[in-house]
C-alpha cells in the first residue's frame, strides 16, 4: 500500500459525458502528479500540482482539466469524453518539488468510455 | 513522448534465473527510475539511482547507469514468480528554470514472465 488512494476504482461512461476522478496524496506530500496509461501511448505525464499549485503540464488535452485542494487532494476532469480516452489514470505523491525522490502511486482508476 | 526504451519488450525465464532489462534514453536526466507494475494495478517504485551514481543495489536487484552512453540496465537475481511483471524505467524530465518538476517520463516497459 503506497499511501495514495484515488477513487473510483473503475469508471464507465459514454462519448461526451464529464467525469471527476479524485486523488489524495500520502500525508505530508505536497506534490501530486497525474499519469494517463493506454495501450497505444503508454505512461503519459498530465499535469503537476505543488501545494495547491500547478507547475507543470505534459500531453494534457485541453477537454482535461485539474486542480489541488489545500488539503492537498486532487481531482482531475475530463470532459467530452471520447472513446480514445478510455485508460488508467494514476495518481502519484512525492514529498517536495524536486525530481530527486521516489514517487509513490496510486492503485489508479480505469476509465471506459462506451 | 517517450524518453526511456526498453529492452527486450518480453522477457521469458525461469524461477532462479536471472532477468536482466536495458533501458535506453535520450536526453541529459537528473535520475533514472525503475517502477514495477502488475497486470493492471498501480506502479510500485524498485530503485532510484542518481545521474552522479553508477550502480546501486537493493536486495536482489541491482541497476547500473551509464551516462555515457545514455543506458541503465535492471538485473533481477533468483528470480521468483512473483516477480512476474512489467518493469518500465523512467527518467526526470527536468526543467527549463533549473530545478527539476520531477515529472516522470516512462519507456515502454519490459514483461517479465518468471515460469515456476
């Protein structure tokens, strides 16, 4: 057990639908990351947060949006939901800001979109 | 996009052999991760090793660094059927501004499959 959840576990939809998927961190880490994993792409970083802030993005679409509460949860929103995003989506928390530690995951949610 | 290749995509042995994967990247890194990941569920974090390092141990694991040459590779000893899995190294995209935003970049993993 890494110390992060993330909620749902599994998620089925159809084209065009929102979702909210939630992550919250191991106590005391203030950085969370969100990772998309499908079967043609593979691991794909999305989008940082810093307590509370956002630092950085990677192949986040613009439909996809995300933010960091002062508790330090996460929700990541997808919106207009195409079949292609059907994928994991993972959570991961590390301590502070820098990339010189482990980063621990969530068991992820398993997004369908039908 | 991918910064981290691995090598070979499937790896099949035996219990008690050893499994060695070669990861490949391209750009300069801060560190390099190698992760774990059982069918379908979340990554568990092996080992960290640092761009100023060039080998590291963590029980049967061992992982060397060649920065050099832009590789590390993941040797497994003994291995178990438990350690039936997907191994995917991932490097620290860095930041233009200096520090690191830790951000991961992932290959696309090797499958370990440990025959009893």
């Amino acid at each position: 057990d890494s110390g992060v959840t993330q909620t749902p576990k599994h998620l089925i939809t159809a084209t065009g639908q929102r979702v909210t998927l939630r992550c919250s961190p191991r106590s005391g880490d203030l950085s969370v990351y969100w990772y998309q994993q499908s079967l043609d792409q593979g691991l794909q970083f999305l989008i940082h947060y810093y307590n509370g802030e956002e630092r950085a993005k990677g192949n986040i679409l613009e439909r996809f949006s995300a933010q960091q509460f002062p508790d330090l949860h996460s929700e990541l929103n997808l919106s207009s939901l195409e079949l292609g995003d059907s994928a994991l989506y993972f959570c991961a928390s590390t301590l502070g800001l820098a990339g010189f530690n482990e980063q621990f995951f969530g068991p992820g949610t398993r997004l369908t979109v039908l | 996009s991918q910064q981290g290749e691995e090598d070979p995509q499937a790896l099949s042995i035996q219990e008690g052999e050893n499994a060695t994967m070669n990861c490949s990247y391209k750009t300069s890194i801060n560190n390099l991760q190698w992760y774990r990941q059982n069918s379908g569920r979340g990554l568990v974090h092996l080992i960290l090793i640092r761009s100023n390092e060039r080998e590291k141990h963590s029980g049967r694991l061992r992982v060397t660094l060649d920065t050099s040459k832009k590789s590390s590779s993941l040797l497994i000893t003994a291995s178990r059927a438990a350690d039936t899995a997907s191994y995917f190294c991932a490097t620290d995209s860095g930041y233009r501004g200096g520090g690191s935003q830790g951000n991961l970049i992932f290959g696309k993993g090797t499958k370990l499959s440990v025959k009893p």
